[in-house]
C-alpha cells in the first residue's frame, strides 16, 4: 500500500480502481460503443435466451468491448461462439452495437 500512497492523484485507471467518482449508467467503453440497444434487449429478451455478439473484422480492442457489453446487459441470457447456435444475434456496426436478428 505505501507504493500507491506515493502515486500522485489523478483522473487516470488508479482513481477509477480507488473508488473515485462513478462513470453513470453506462460505463466508459475504450473505444465508440454505443450499448444502449443492448440495455434494452437485455430488459425484454426471456432468461437463458442464446445470444452472438459479431464484431468481425474489428480490432481485438472492439471485440473485446463489445464482448464485455454483452455480458453486462444481457447477464440474465448467454453468449455463444457460433452465431447458428444464437437465439439472438446484435453486431457492432460504427460504433453502435444493432440487432441482426433475433433481438
């Protein structure tokens, strides 16, 4: 703990892990992600319902985020790796993540 004590304060990731102040209803995402389609899917598809994330041909950042957004809006359903295996299938479409069927 000493070493973190002499890190000087700052709006960087030390503060965010600290506790400092919330980000709001939507978390900050590391690249243009607009969720909010996930948000309400999330609220109105069924429990255990099978979901795809497709953000192909996007960087390893991008899909990585638009993975992480799944997970936190569409808890109560579950991811899959296969989009034939999908009940439901959203894709990251410039900066937006949309429906592609299903959703």
């Amino acid at each position: 703990m000493l070493a973190v004590a002499a890190v000087p304060w700052s709006d960087g990731p030390l503060r965010r892990l600290a506790g400092g102040e919330g980000e709001g209803r939507d978390p900050s995402f590391d690249v243009r992600l607009d969720a909010s389609t996930l948000r309400a899917e999330g609220e109105r598809l069924p429990l255990g319902l099978r979901y795809y994330v497709d953000a192909d041909g996007t960087s390893a950042l991008v899909q990585g985020n638009a993975k992480a957004a799944g997970q936190l809006y569409l808890a109560r359903q579950l991811p899959v790796q296969e989009r034939d295996r999908a009940q439901a299938s959203f894709g990251y479409r410039n900066g937006r993540v949309v429906p592609l069927s299903g959703g």
